[in-house]
C-alpha cells in the first residue's frame, strides 16, 4: 500500500491508459444525461454519480491518493469533506431568502 | 515475511493500519507527512485552499440560483453549437471536456516518465498536456466571445436571471486564469527536463535551488487538479 516515496510514483503505464478511457465514458454519460432529456431527480442524481466517480478516479489515480500516507489523505480529505456543512447552511440560507422573495416580491420585478 | 520471533509485535510495528498509522504520523513530534518529499505536501494543502476557493465560487452559484425568482437560462441551449444548421447542445462544452480529461492523462503518463528518468519523453509528454491546455483556453474565449456578441453581461442577459453572467464570469473565467497559469509552469519544467536540469542538478532561475524529478509530480497535481475543477463546473454550472 504505502510504497517508499523515494522511489516515487511508478505505476504502470496500463493504469493510466485504463483511467483515461474510464474518465473518457464517464464524461460520455454525463454528457448523454442532457442530451437524453433526465429531468428532475434522475438528472440530479445521475450528474452527482458521474461527477463523484470522475473526481475519485482523479484524486486516487492520477494524483497518485491512492498510494500516498494515511496523514495525508486525511489532512486533505477531511477539511474537503467539512465543504459540505457549508453546502448546507447556504442551501437553508438560500430556502429562506427564496422564501422572503416569494412573500414580498410576489410580482417579477 | 519469514520472520518467526514473536511475530505479534513485528506485525503491529511494520503495519500499524491505516488509522493507527495517520495517528502515529501525527502525534510523532515530528514532520507529520513521513516519506512525503515537503514540496508535493505543499502542493496538496495549496489545492486544498484552492479547492476552498473554487467551493466558495460553486456555493455562492448555488445559493443565488436556488434564491432567486427569474428563471435560470437553460445552459443546455446557450451554450449550444450550430453546426450545418443543426443545434448541438453543449458541444464545445463537451469537447472542452475530453480536451482537458486527455491533457490529464498525459500529464500522468509524463510523470511516470519523468521517474523512470526518460527526459525526452517526460517533456514531450508534457508539451502536448500544455497544447492541450492552449486548446482549452482558446475554445473558453471563444465561447467568452460568442455570450458577449450574444448580449450577456455580469449584470445581465437575454436568456434568464441577470446573475447568469457574473456567475458564468467569475467561475469560468478564475478556472481560465487557472489553466493559463498551468500552461506557463508546464511549458518552464518541460524545458528543464528537456535540458536535463533535474539530472545535472542546476539551479532554478527564480529560487536557486535544485530541483528533482518530483517537480514533474508536483505539477501533475496541479494540472489534475484544474481538470478536478472542470469536473465539478461541468457538473454544477453546465449540465445541472
């Protein structure tokens, strides 16, 4: 799992090959989403299963995650993952203000 | 492997396990980042704020979209090409996609390369990541140039709610700034490589030090992380 960093990151060149086809039909799926019309719910979560596995073969592969020290894959993971609490205020945050605009502005403009 | 005295402690010392190992690294006393050369730890925490950054840009995008009463403008249409006089929806869009998910990929491959010691390989690679990348900026301002022409402003646009375009601006345009920057520094280390600093050992221009093949890494991480980026404002701001 943890190699020797001295050596660096050699991996075989197949991986690569194989990531970069995988990204390649992903980024066709999500494209295929808008093009086949998902709407609502489905397109939501189809865009977020195809964006979160692009961006897990990215970190893991590509910039080499997968290999590297448990310290750093948590110094870097953990603090990305806390994105999330504010994800979520701001989506409360922007309920409220949508909820605000409905009552006093109830005609466009 | 063919250890036999008291192989309990030899196991739990050789292989503490994940979670025991990032807590041993971290309550060491020591560096915490063991056997990580500092620069590419530097790196990872400069793309940690960097993602802080672009997150900030894609949550803002988020709350004015879901706050507001004008509708959004279909991305699906405006960002569509004509082409023969059919509409393509997205197209440029996706094109710009597979364009930045390959120069990914020869980035990686050029930091194998550049392990493995192989300058001329290691630079080409490198040089066709940064065409890439040149690509990439040409098709954004085309398509900058195409909205413009089209009448969207940071203030306000034809097609729907008049944050569009400062949305749009912003988060395409600071990804941009971002590509650019990368296209500049690939085009620095592939010269070294090809002139074989990272073997003689010569000193960088700007710092003086002596750089190492990690180089090519730590600008790996950049790069992938600008196509990281794509990943998501592909997600967020084009097709959502």
């Amino acid at each position: 799992m943890e190699q020797d960093q001295t050596h660096g990151q050699e991996h075989p060149i197949s991986t690569y090959f194989w990531i970069w086809g995988l990204l390649f039909v992903l980024s066709a799926f999500s494209y295929m989403v808008d093009i086949l019309g998902f709407e609502s719910y489905t397109r939501w979560t189809l865009i977020l299963v195809f964006m979160l596995s692009k961006a897990g073969l990215i970190v893991a592969i590509f910039m080499h995650m997968a290999w590297e020290k448990t310290a750093i894959i948590y110094a870097i993971l953990l603090p990305t993952a806390f994105i999330l609490v504010f994800v979520s205020l701001m989506m409360l945050e922007a309920d409220n203000t949508h909820l605000v605009r409905e009552i006093f502005f109830s005609s466009p403009l | 492997m063919s250890q036999t005295a008291s192989p309990k402690s030899a196991e739990s010392a050789a292989d503490p396990g994940r979670i025991e190992s990032a807590i041993q690294d971290w309550s060491s006393d020591q560096r915490a980042f063991k056997n990580v050369p500092w620069g590419k730890a530097m790196m990872w925490l400069f793309l940690l704020s960097d993602t802080f950054i672009f997150s900030i840009f894609l949550i803002s995008y988020m709350t004015v979209r879901m706050s507001t009463k004008v509708a959004w403008p279909n991305t699906s249409q405006v960002f569509a090409l004509e082409i023969g006089g059919v509409q393509f929806p997205l197209l440029l869009i996706a094109i710009m996609t597979f364009i930045l998910i390959s120069s990914s990929g020869t980035m990686a491959m050029a930091v194998k390369f550049g392990y493995s010691k192989n300058r001329k390989i290691t630079a080409i690679l490198m040089l066709v990541t940064a065409l890439f990348g040149l690509s990439f900026v040409g098709m954004q301002a085309f398509e900058w140039t195409k909205l413009i022409h089209e009448g969207v402003r940071p203030w306000s646009n034809p097609f729907g709610a008049p944050q569009f375009g400062s949305i749009f601006f912003m988060i395409t345009g600071f990804h941009g700034f971002h590509v650019s920057i990368g296209v500049i520094f690939l085009f620095i280390v592939a010269r070294k490589v090809w002139r074989g600093d990272y073997d003689t050992g010569k000193r960088g221009f700007f710092t003086s030090r002596r750089g190492n093949y990690e180089h090519v890494e730590m600008m790996g991480l950049y790069w992938h992380f600008v196509d990281l980026v794509w990943v998501f404002i592909f997600a967020f701001f084009y097709l959502w």
